[in-house]
C-alpha cells in the first residue's frame, strides 16, 4: 500500500475520531450537562484523545514526515541524475567543439600557416617555393595568387639560393664588408685559399688580410675615396699560417636597401700566373739570347762574304767583273745590316726602315765615293717598324734603286742630289727616290730595255705585294715610287 492509500485511510479513521472526539467536547461545553464537565474531560474527553485522537494524528505526521522525505530522496535522485545528464552533455558538446575547431584549424588555420611560411620563404629570396591547398575557397584562390606571383619572380629575378650558389662556386675569393669593411660575406674560395675558418673571418677587418706595411695605402684605396668604377689593384694576402700569396683584387661599391654602403672585393689568386710569368720571363730571355747570337752570326758570316768578294775586287783587274762584285757585295752588307739592326733591337723583329735606310745609304756612299764628285743625300723619312720578312726585299731594293742612282744618273756631272722620302698613310708604305741626274733616255721602255736592276726591283716589289712606277721627275732626273702594304705577312723571303 503506498503512502497516498494509507494517508487517506488514516485520515478516514482520524476524521471518525476527531468526530467522536467532538461530540464529547460539545458535551464538556454544553450547559444543560451541570456540573459535570470537568469529570466528563478527565474521564472521557482527556484520555479519547490521548489514547486515539493524538496516536492518530502522530501516525499521520510521521506518514507525511516519511512521504516528504522519500519524495526529497527522489528529487536528489532525479537531481543526481540530472547534474551527470548535464556534465555528460557538457562533455560530449566540449567534444564536438574540440572537434569542430580542429575541422576549423585544418580548413582554414593550416592554409594560412601554409600562406605565411610561403611568404617568409618568397619574402628571404626562395622562388621555388609553392603553396599546395585542396580547396575550393577563398584561401585557396589566395594560394592560387601567391603561387602566380612566385612563378613571375622566378621568370624575372634570380634566386637568392641560385645566387649564394653561383657566389660559393666562384674560383676567385668573394669578400663583402661593410661600410668600416668590416667583412660580413665570403665564398668558398676565401677559406679554402687562406685557410681560414668562415666563422673567425665574420666581422674581422678586411686590411687585416694584407701585409701591415700596406694598410694605410689599402685604407687610402679604398675605404677614403668613393668610387663609381671598378678599381683593380695587385697585392699581397696573407693565409692564417701568414704565407703571403700574390692576389689581383677588384674593388666596387654598392648600397643596400637600407642606404648603406658596401665593399664588394674579389680577390684573384695569381701565384701560379706570376710563376708562368716568371718562366716565360726566363725563356724569353733565353730565346732573346739565342736570337741575338744567331743574327749576330748571321750579320758576321755575312760579313765574311762580304770581305772575300772585297778580295776577289782587289785581286781582279778586269773592270766590269769587278763592278759585278761590288754589287753583289753591297746586296749582302744591305742584308747584314738589317741582321745587326735586328740583334741591336730588344724585340730582334721590328726595324726602323728609316733609321736603316740612312746607313745603307751611308755603305754605299763608301763603296762608290768619288772626289770628282759631290753626291748629297736628302732624307724625309717617317719612323716605321716593318717585320724581318719585309726588311729583307726592302733593303734589296733601297740597294739596287741608288745603286743604280751612283752607277748612271750623274754621268757627266760633277755633284748631284738623291732625295729619299718614306711616309705610312692608310697601312701602306710609300717610298720615293728621285734624283737629279741625267733622267731616263727618250724612247725608255722599261719592258724591253729593262736591265738586271729594273727586274730586279720588280721582282721585289711583287715579293711585297706592291708596284712601283718608274718615271722622269718633273724638272729633271728620275723619280722611283714604291707602295707595298705594311707587315704584309704574304711577303718577304730571300731572292
């Protein structure tokens, strides 16, 4: 029986009770009684309702009592129940947060961590860099724009990567500094050549590197005056075990983004290059030797034949043999003074065809002087340097050409003028002997009444690669013109 059953059951009884227990207290109050009322309430009223009435509602207070307790009891309960409904609610809705912030996180947290490590990597010079991101929003039409923007630096700017690279693959040492040239930048070729360590070099001063004595001048150089181009300048390194290597350095100056200025040097070892100039310095030397002693030689045995046929001159009493001896004697001192003018040079290849020409004339003029006559010689010469293989027809011309001036052009006269003029004009060389002699005879045709000379000369022109025109001057006498191109290396040779 629950508790409402025995409520009502116990109120029925009590309410029985209670009326019973009235009708005695009208009784006790009712005046048609007498005086027996107090008796009435002792005897009857007092103990009906201590024994029944007051048992009752007792028991009635105590089914309440125990009602309103179960009933708390079943409110904590459901109370209990409740507050675990809640926090396992709380809980599992904690969860779902969780769970939607890390969907959140990777859907737009990720790609915008992707963004910025993009941006610091682009931003530091690497344009290799792209961003991968699989969706189909904003951020990904973001993405979608950096990677564009990557790709058209890439197209039009070198990488900061492919820079360092190609800065630590260089073979010549790459040193930048500041403004104090305190050193903040070197390649691979600065500590494998000094044999340093980078880190001990980063911050030192640059002039430390280079011999004490030459500081200040290093200083004066480069730190004291500001430079728009280039300057390249040879010195001495010194390596950490202070071995001095000799070093061509170029220096140039820069300003970074922030306005200050910077020393870029680049500094190449030479010390092979002077060891090879050095050797190359001995053999020429050598060769330069070698070179003197065999024209030397040449120019003496020349010499040798040029004095036996001066033998064969004395010893010989018919004229004309003598004459051809002669000739043939001043061909060859012609060609042995162009071999001591050669060993006379410090270069044995060039000669001074003006400087030769006057002595040649000078030879001749001692091999046919005459006191019944007075020859003069007039020079107009320009300075001009012409190779051995040009040297030698050209002596033999000049040789033949006033040979022939002595032998013909001042018959019948007591003195004469040779004139002789050299000049260079647009690579080729001009030659013009004239004289003031008798002139070529009327009728003159140089094909059919060419002497030995004339072929001679035409021979030698053609071995220059030129022509020649001879001609009667203007007044009187004989002009020769000669042009041949200068260091023309088709020419030359010996006839």
């Amino acid at each position: 029986m629950n508790y409402v059953v025995q409520i009502e059951q116990l109120a029925d009884s009590l309410q029985t009770s209670f009326s019973y227990y009235n009708s005695l207290t009208r009784q006790i109050i009712n005046p048609e009684e007498g005086n027996f009322g107090n008796e009435i309430f002792t005897v009857t009223v007092e103990p009906y309702f201590r024994n029944t009435v007051l048992p009752s509602l007792m028991e009635l207070r105590s089914l309440f009592n125990e009602r309103v307790n179960n009933q708390l009891a079943e409110l904590e309960s459901r109370a209990n129940t409740t507050v675990r409904q809640v926090i396992f609610v709380t809980i599992l809705a904690f969860l779902i947060a969780l769970v939607f912030t890390f969907i959140v996180y990777r859907s737009i947290a990720k790609p915008i961590q992707k963004l910025q490590r993009t941006a610091d990597d682009l931003g530091s010079g690497d344009l290799s860099k792209r961003i991968q991101i699989n969706t189909k929003d904003e951020l990904a039409d973001l993405a979608s724009s950096f990677n564009s923007m990557a790709e058209n630096l890439s197209k039009s700017m070198v990488s900061r990567s492919y820079m360092n690279n190609v800065i630590q693959s260089m073979g010549d040492m790459l040193i930048v500094t500041d403004q104090d040239n305190r050193i903040e930048l070197i390649n691979h070729a600065v500590t494998s050549t000094l044999e340093f360590q980078a880190d001990k070099l980063q911050g030192k001063f640059f002039f430390d590197l280079f011999q004490s004595d030459k500081r200040e001048e290093l200083d004066q150089t480069y730190s004291q005056n500001e430079m728009d181009e280039p300057v390249v300048d040879e010195w001495m390194m010194k390596t950490e075990s202070q071995q001095e290597i000799p070093v061509v350095v170029t220096h140039t100056e820069i300003f970074d983004q922030d306005g200050k200025r910077k020393h870029i040097y680049v500094a190449r070892d030479v010390t092979d290059q002077k060891e090879a100039e050095r050797q190359i310095s001995e053999s020429l030397k050598e060769k330069d030797v070698m070179l003197s002693e065999i024209h030397h030689r040449v120019k003496n045995n020349l010499a040798v034949i040029s004095g036996l046929l001066e033998m064969q001159v004395w010893n010989t009493e018919d004229e004309s043999t003598a004459e051809i001896l002669r000739d043939s004697q001043l061909k060859i001192k012609s060609m042995s003074l162009v071999h001591e003018k050669l060993y006379q040079n410090e270069n044995f290849v060039d000669i001074d065809i003006a400087n030769y020409t006057e002595e040649l004339v000078g030879e001749i003029q001692k091999t046919y002087h005459s006191k019944r006559k007075k020859i003069e010689t007039q020079f107009d010469c320009e300075s001009i340097l012409v190779t051995l293989n040009q040297a030698i027809p050209i002596s033999l011309l000049l040789n033949e050409s006033i040979v022939n001036i002595y032998k013909h052009a001042f018959k019948d006269k007591d003195k004469g003028e040779i004139t002789i003029r050299m000049k260079l004009t647009d690579g080729d060389i001009h030659i013009k002997i004239a004289d003031n002699g008798v002139g070529l005879p009327d009728g003159f045709d140089k094909e059919a009444d060419g002497s030995m000379g004339l072929i001679l000369i035409e021979t030698l022109t053609k071995q220059l690669n030129g022509n020649y025109i001879l001609q009667n001057g203007d007044e009187f006498g004989t002009e020769l013109l000669i042009s041949f191109p200068i260091n023309d290396q088709s020419g030359g040779g010996f006839v």
